[in-house]
C-alpha cells in the first residue's frame, strides 16, 4: 500500500500517519522530519537545507526534496508500502512522484485528504509539542505524554518546534493554499482522492482512516493491482 497524506499543517497528518504505519506496519516517509533530522545531524542534505528557510515555513526547492524522497522509497524498509506526510506539496513533486512510482513499476494506492476548519488547525498549534530525538508528536489536551512534558518513547524533554510559532503558522497556512491545494483535484482528478474529515479526536479520525483503506485495500485486490498489506 502506498499512500500520500495530504492536509494543511496542523491537521494531524503526522499523528494519523503514526498510527497508521503500525497497523499496516508499512513505514512513514514525512519529508519535514527528514529535513529536521538532516539538519540536527549536520548531514550533507541538511547543509544544503540551510540555504532555505524551513524555520519560517517556507518550501525547500522541489529538486532537492524529489531527491531525497526518491533515495529514501529505494529503502528496503519500503518494499511493502510506504505512506508519504509531506510530499507531495506541489505540482511539479506529485508528477515526479507519480514518474518515480511508473519507474519502480509501482501505483500509488491513494491519497487521503485530511480537513479541518482553519480556526482549529491554529488551536491545535498552541498545543502542539514535539519530541526533538525521534519526532514524535504531542498535544497538551489531545494527545497528552504520559509524563508531562517529556517524550513517551526516548524520554526527552519535549520542544515547541520553531515554526509552530504563529506569525509562522499563518505563513505555512497561506503556502499551503497557494501551492498544495491544488493537488486535491490533481488526486481527485486521477480518482485517488478520499476525504477524511478531520475535525474530531484522533481516535474518531482513526477510525474513518481504517474503513477508507479498507476500501482501498478491496479496490486494490478487485483491480488485482495492489502490493500485499
Ligand atoms: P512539515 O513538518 O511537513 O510541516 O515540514 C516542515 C518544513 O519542511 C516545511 O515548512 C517546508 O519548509 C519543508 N518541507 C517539508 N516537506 C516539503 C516538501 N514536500 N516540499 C517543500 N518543502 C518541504
């Protein structure tokens, strides 16, 4: 199964990913956790990506996110499927995608499209906070750590990111209308597309998720067309 997760930041793409990865053990490609990585380790990717400005929600050039995207699906760990957070986020990434994929002689399974109302995505970003170690994604009310304050898996302190803060915020936002929007059609347009609607808690938002690939795991198996899962 191969998946891309689409939504506006703050929507929850990254805790839905999450949960999704280990049901279908499959694992989760989020291209911003990747440059966040290369960054902190000082690799040569994340050289590159200092030339860009990532802390202020600004897109990194789409050359150098296909590339990456395109050594990470290569990945053994991927052979069985992969979910994409983060990527595609413009035009130019998702017809690479869609070449990457024909050239693997794989097919993307579908794009979920996560939705919810602007004024919830700006409170969910008051809450938000992020494990520095491993990524991994917190919410003071929704999404609690089991101890306050620090990471339910490493341990670590848990961070505000950087561009969670809201005059950032409002910058991501309005990049995402003008460039990433414009895929729902493309992925509507191919038949790809499933809504999911993201507005109640992440248990209820799960739940949705499972019977939509549900569906598309019965549409894969029908068109005989679909990796195991
Ligand atoms: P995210 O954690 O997905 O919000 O990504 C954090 C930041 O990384 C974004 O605000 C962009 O600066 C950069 N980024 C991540 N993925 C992409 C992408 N597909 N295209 C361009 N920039 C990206």
């Amino acid at each position: 199964m191969i998946l891309v997760l689409l939504g506006p930041p703050g929507v929850g793409k990254g805790t839905q990913g999450a949960r999704i990865s280990v049901h279908y053990d499959v694992p989760t490609i989020s291209t911003g956790a990747m440059f966040r990585d290369a960054v902190n380790r000082g690799t040569e990717l994340g050289r590159t990506l200092q030339r860009y400005h990532i802390d202020r929600g600004e897109y990194v050039p789409d050359e150098v996110v296909v590339a990456a995207v395109r050594e990470r699906i290569l990945q053994p760990d991927c052979k069985r499927g992969f979910l994409l957070d983060g990527f595609p986020r413009t035009a130019p990434q998702a017809l690479a995608l869609q070449e990457m994929l024909d050239h693997e002689c794989l097919k993307l399974s579908g794009c979920l499209d996560f939705e919810a109302p602007l004024e919830m995505l700006i409170d969910r970003f008051a809450g938000r906070r992020v494990c520095p170690k491993d990524g991994s994604t917190y919410h003071l009310t929704t999404q609690p750590p089991k101890h306050p304050g620090l990471c339910d898996i490493c341990g670590a302190e848990l961070v505000i990111r950087p561009d969670d803060a809201p005059d950032v915020v409002r910058r991501r936002l309005e990049v995402y209308t003008e460039k990433t929007e414009p895929l729902i059609s493309f992925y509507r347009e191919r038949g790809l597309l499933y809504i999911v609607d993201a507005s109640p808690e992440p248990e209820t938002i799960f739940s949705q998720v499972i019977s939509i690939l549900s569906l598309v795991r019965r549409r894969l198996s029908d068109s005989r067309i679909g990796e195991e899962i």
